[in-house]
C-alpha cells in the first residue's frame, strides 16, 4: 500500500526539505545583518520602488528607521507607507522555488524557477508602487489594497506560475 503513496510522499519530501533549507538559509541571513537596519535586498527593493514611482510622477524620498528595521515611503510631502522585511517577497519566493523542485524535471526547472522569481521580483515592485499609489491618492482604500487586492496579486501569481508548471512541464509525458 505505501508503494503506491511514494512518488506524492517523495513530492512532498523534497518540498519540505527544500523550504526548510532555504527557510533556515534566509533567517540566517536576516539575523546576520540584524544591527543594520532593514536587510539590504529589502532595502534595495526600496530603492527601486522609490526609482519608480519617481519616474511615475510620485516625487519619494526614503528615510531610514534603523532601530525598527524600516524604511519610510515620503511620498508628495507625507509619510504613506514603510517598507519591512516581509515586504520583499522572499517567503513567497521561497514557497515558489521549493513547489517548483519538489517536481523536478532536469534543467527546465532551474530555467522556469528562475523566470518565475524574474516574474515574482517584477510583480511585487509593481505591487509596493500600487500600494503606494493607492495610500497616496486614495487613503480609504488604503487597507482593503494592503490586505486583500495586492496579497492576491502576488500570491495569485505564483499559483498562475504554480499550474503552468505543472500542467506544461512537470506532468507532461516526457515521450509525446
């Protein structure tokens, strides 16, 4: 009887190997850099968010909250929004990563996984914009965008990339 559950048992094996591992790798990573202030992917996210809205006709400044580890969006003369570490997407793009491999097909994989992350880096850019747009002009639909619309953009995302790997890559027969 185990014999037939062992291919899901070993699908769902590799994916929590390899989300524990990255997991652990990133926490690493976060506590390496904790004195500093906000990690500095998250703050180069940052960056390129203010970059943006810049050229977008949104004038941003950012401001530095070391001791919260928080970076301050000053955009047209207010403070709308601060960016945290969990604003940069990496938990998303590590659930993202460990699906993907937990179906391993060969190169493919590393190809699409890549893509994916281009594509979940990208989106998530575009979401802190949106959201920062949206706090800007339009303040009273400020939380309904926070919790709900852009969390179902970038999670939406990844489920579209989710299916498209397994439908076109993962379980296609290899032979046809």
């Amino acid at each position: 009887m185990l014999k037939d559950f062992k291919p899901v048992l070993n699908i769902l094996l590799r994916f929590i190997i390899i989300y524990l591992v990255l997991l652990f790798a990133y926490q690493f990573y976060l506590n390496a850099g904790k004195a500093g202030g906000l990690d500095p992917f998250s703050r180069m996210i940052a960056d390129q968010v203010a970059s943006i809205q810049k050229a977008s006709g949104y004038p941003t400044l950012l401001y530095d909250d070391v001791k919260n580890e928080q970076v301050w969006f000053y955009v047209k003369k207010n403070y709308i929004t601060r960016m945290v570490e969990g604003c940069n997407a990496i938990s998303v793009m590590i659930l993202f990563i460990a699906f993907v491999f937990a179906f391993y097909k060969g190169s493919k994989t590393f190809v699409f996984a890549l893509a994916g992350l281009v594509l979940l880096y990208i989106m998530n850019l575009l979401r802190i914009v949106g959201l920062n747009v949206v706090m800007s002009d339009y303040k009273e639909y400020g939380k309904m965008f926070h919790d709900f619309i852009f969390p179902a953009v970038i999670y939406g995302t990844v489920v579209v990339l989710w299916l498209v790997w397994i439908k076109f890559f993962a379980l296609k027969n290899e032979n046809s």
